[in-house]
C-alpha cells in the first residue's frame, strides 16, 4: 500500500446491518478521500452472510482489503439466549487480543482506527500505535443522543424503564415513552444487556476523537444542534459530530436480476408494497398468519421476504436470514393453507433472504412495511419510498417513532407488534393507506423531499461531503502531531 495516503483500520462487529454501513464507509474513504482502508471483518460462527457479502464486494488490495478476524469462542459463557447485545458486546471484548496482534503484525501502521458502537473497548488499543481513532454509529442522531444521555437517564430515571409511566426527554429529540419507544435493551437494569448498553455504547461513544454518524445534516437538524452545544448534550459529548450519510449499498447495475424482477416490471408504478423484517426478524406463527391473511384483504400487490417463524423477533440475527434452505424453510410449509395459490397474481413470496436495495429502486415499488433497521430505513427513504413501520426489538423502536411522529414518512399499528399480535384487519386498513389513500400520498411527497435532500448532502460540496472531508482532515492533524513527536 501508498503510505504516504491516510490508512484506515475499520473494526466491524458481526452482523449484516453492522458490515454494510462499514463498507460503504470504507468505499467512500477510498472513492473520495483518497484513503487506502483495511477492514477487520469479527464473524459469528454461524453466519455465511458476511463472507457472501464480502466475497461479492470487488476489493482493490491497493486500496481496500478486508482481514476476517478468528471468530471468538464465547461458548463458555452464561449469556442468555435472546440478549443479542450482550453477544455482539462479548464477542468483541474476547476479540481484541486477535485484533491488537493483527494490527500489530502490519506491514505499514495505520493512521486511524474507527470502531463501530461495539468495539469501543479497542480503541485503547489506537492510543497504544499513537494513532486517531472514531467511533463510527451507523445509525441516526437521536439514537446517538439517547447514546450519550444514557449516563444521565441512568441516575435521574428510578427504577427500570420498563415500569415508566411517565415521557423522557432527551434534548434535542421528541419526548419518548420508555414503556412503547425506548431501546428494549434499556428497559431492566438487572439485566447484563443493560450494563453492557451503558458501558461500552454509551460511555464508549464518546471516548474517540470524533463521531462518525449515518445521517445527514438537514435530516436532524434539532438533534445534531443540541449534540454540538454545551448547554445541552454537547455536555456530555465533547468531541465531534460528523453527518456522512446516507451511506447505503448502491443497486446493482448489471448481472441477471431474477424472476422477481421480471414480475416487477409488468405492475403499475408504485402499486407494490414490499415487506422484510431485514437481516434477523422474524415473526410468531400467529403474527405471520394475521400477517398472510391482512395482505390478502387488502388486495394490494405484494412482495414478502418470508422466513420461518420464531419465537424470538431477531431469530436470525446471527444467520443473516440464511436459514438452511431446506424443505422445513419453505413457506408453504408454514403460510395459511391456499395463500399461496390465492394470491399468485398479485403477490411475489421470496424465501429467506431478498435484493433488498433493488427491489426499493424499482419503480413499481410504493411502500415498505419494515422493521426500521436503520440501513432498511435509509434505502426506503432514498428511494422515496414511505413505510409502515413493524418495529421489533433495539433501536428500531425509537427509528419507528421518529418515522411517523418526526418525518411524518410512515404509519404503525395502534399496538405495537412487539407488544401483541397485530390483526389482520389492522394490517389490511395500514396497507391500503400506504398504498393508496390520502394519507399515504401525503408521506410520499414528505418522503421525496427527504429523498432529494439526502441526494444533495452527498454531492461534492454538500453537507455530508464536506462533512467526511472535515473528518479527513481530523485524522490527518492527528497523525502529523504524532509524526512530529506529539507535539
Ligand atoms: N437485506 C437484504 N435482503 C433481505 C433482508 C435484508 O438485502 O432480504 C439487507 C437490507 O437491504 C439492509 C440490511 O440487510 O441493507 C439490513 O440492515 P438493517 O439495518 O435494516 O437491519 P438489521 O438487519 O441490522 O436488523
């Protein structure tokens, strides 16, 4: 590699919503700032998904390569079996003697280091090389500021949050209900979740040089103001903000683009609505019967990632939705006896896992029922597409709030669907709204404006341009001072 370019070690923690931002992050570094990047890949055991996705992404070693780190044996730990956080949190601890020998063992040093919101605990290991070193949040500005509230919510707020009657307020954010909006992994202190949440999210987030987020600036203009003034949660967060997004998997130009697409092409412009739960949801039996039959009723056009029921929402969070593909996977097997044949002229059934960003570009596609996973999100809003939002677990609950209480860009059910089963006719009146009544219109153009901001703030010159090339220059003032001794 050049070393006279800025290098970039990127740690990425397991999982594909975490993987993706990282290598669009690392794409842009290289496209625009002229970086040369290596990314640490940490795969769980199980997961094909990341190694599909990476082996699909066409790497230049002289610009970027990704390094897969072994994957950590954590199998001798008493984790309970849903606590996602706490895995993804152990897992990156056990790592960072693997990943502190690989850094070591380069050839040339790099100049940065930038973790995501799980491996915060590395970062010590950049004060060690002498190097810059971010955090990288591939999520939004409220779930950022919740981040850096958190400590204070900690002590202020008696009691588990998940018994609080009463709204919080974190500046520069709409006030939230704990009990409906906040992150499930805060709602019970006693829980390791929750000391995993406040010690290495929360407190780690701020123990780098700069923050990097997945937003732009006209997106949360209110929350990225209270994060930056001192009044308010610039208290709690001294270092900078930088707003680089949207950065989200491009479409695919070429190659063939299967039998969805053809199906696609041959329905009216935004007649469609398209449901998938990302890279780890997964619905109850009787969720995904009510599911079924509020599609039917609603007599829209369709296409449905499916996979199989679960007893937990992110039943495959650690299989990227791959599931085994076998006979026991096909939703025949378990979708309401005849839908499939009921609805075979309007509706398209997608096994396991789909080309999601494809499918949102395609000009027949009108809604998107999502669980707001921060990634799902900004593809739709990209694509000018407005949602129904079917939270699940995490952040996705405060995503959802934001969605249709902030941008006013999507509707939920008056329940949400981690609380209860959501009906079939709820789900047939949410459907038709999205795809054809006023008010579904009215997200729509809400939703285009977002579309057309997000697509300016990238440009060269716009915000979140400008905003990476501020970062570029942040990492390189630092690895200057530590050429010149650290003076
Ligand atoms: N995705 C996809 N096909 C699927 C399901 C998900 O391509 O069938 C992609 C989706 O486009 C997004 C990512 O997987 O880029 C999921 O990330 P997100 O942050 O939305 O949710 P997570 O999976 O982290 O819960």
């Amino acid at each position: 590699m050049n070393n006279s370019k800025q290098h970039a070690a990127l740690l990425c923690s397991p999982g594909l919503g975490h993987l993706i931002p990282i290598l669009e992050l690392a794409k842009q570094l290289v496209a625009h700032q002229n970086f040369t990047v290596t990314i640490f890949v940490v795969s769980s055991q199980t997961s094909h998904a990341e190694s599909q996705l990476l082996n699909s992404t066409p790497t230049n070693p002289q610009l970027w390569h990704a390094v897969q780190l072994p994957s950590p044996d954590i199998s001798g730990l008493v984790i309970p079996d849903d606590a996602v956080v706490t895995i993804l949190a152990m897992m990156m601890r056990e790592v960072r003697h693997a990943f502190r020998s690989a850094l070591l063992g380069m050839e040339v040093c790099p100049t940065m280091l930038i973790v995501d919101l799980f491996g915060t605990e590395s970062l010590p290991i950049a004060e060690e090389l002498g190097i810059s070193k971010f955090v990288y949040v591939p999520s939004n500005a409220w779930f950022l500021s919740l981040m850096v509230y958190c400590p204070v919510l900690d002590v202020e707020v008696k009691g588990d949050f998940v018994h609080q009657k009463e709204p919080i307020q974190i500046p520069g954010c709409r006030s939230i209900l704990p009990q409906l909006d906040l992150d499930d992994t805060l709602s019970v202190r006693a829980h390791r979740e929750y000391l995993d949440f406040v010690e290495i999210i929360s407190r780690g987030v701020s123990k780098g040089d700069a923050i990097l987020v997945n937003i732009w600036e006209d997106l949360e203009p209110k929350t990225l103001a209270a994060l930056r003034d001192e009044k308010l949660l610039g208290r709690y967060t001294k270092v900078p903000v930088y707003p680089i997004g949207p950065l989200i998997r491009p479409t695919e130009s070429s190659g063939s683009r299967g039998k969805v697409f053809d199906w696609l092409d041959k329905q009216p412009n935004e007649s469609v609505i398209y449901l998938s739960l990302g890279s780890g949801g997964t619905l109850s039996y009787e969720q995904m019967t009510e599911m079924a039959w509020g599609l039917e009723l609603s007599k829209q056009r369709f296409v449905w990632v499916i996979r199989k029921p679960t007893r937990t929402a992110d039943g495959a969070f650690f299989t990227g939705g791959n599931g085994s593909g076998g006979d026991e996977d096909s939703p025949s097997k378990y979708l309401p006896k005849g839908f499939l044949d009921r609805t075979k002229d309007v509706g398209f059934v997608i096994p396991l896992w789909a080309p999601q960003v494809d499918i949102l570009a395609h000009p027949s596609v009108g809604g998107f029922l999502s669980h707001c996973g921060w990634n799902s999100t900004l593809e739709s809003i990209t694509n000018g597409v407005p949602m129904i939002a079917w939270p699940l677990y995490a952040e996705q609950r405060m995503n959802s709030t934001m969605l249709t209480e902030e941008f006013g860009v999507a509707i939920r059910s008056k329940i949400p669907p981690w609380k209860k089963v959501v009906e079939r006719e709820e789900i047939e009146e949410m459907v038709r709204k999205i795809m054809e009544e006023k008010e579904g219109i009215a997200m729509r153009e809400r939703v285009r404006k977002l579309k057309t901001s997000s697509a300016k703030a990238l440009e060269k010159g716009g915000s979140s341009y400008n905003a990476l090339s501020q970062f570029a220059k942040h990492g390189e003032l630092r690895c200057m001072k530590f050429a010149n001794g650290g003076k």
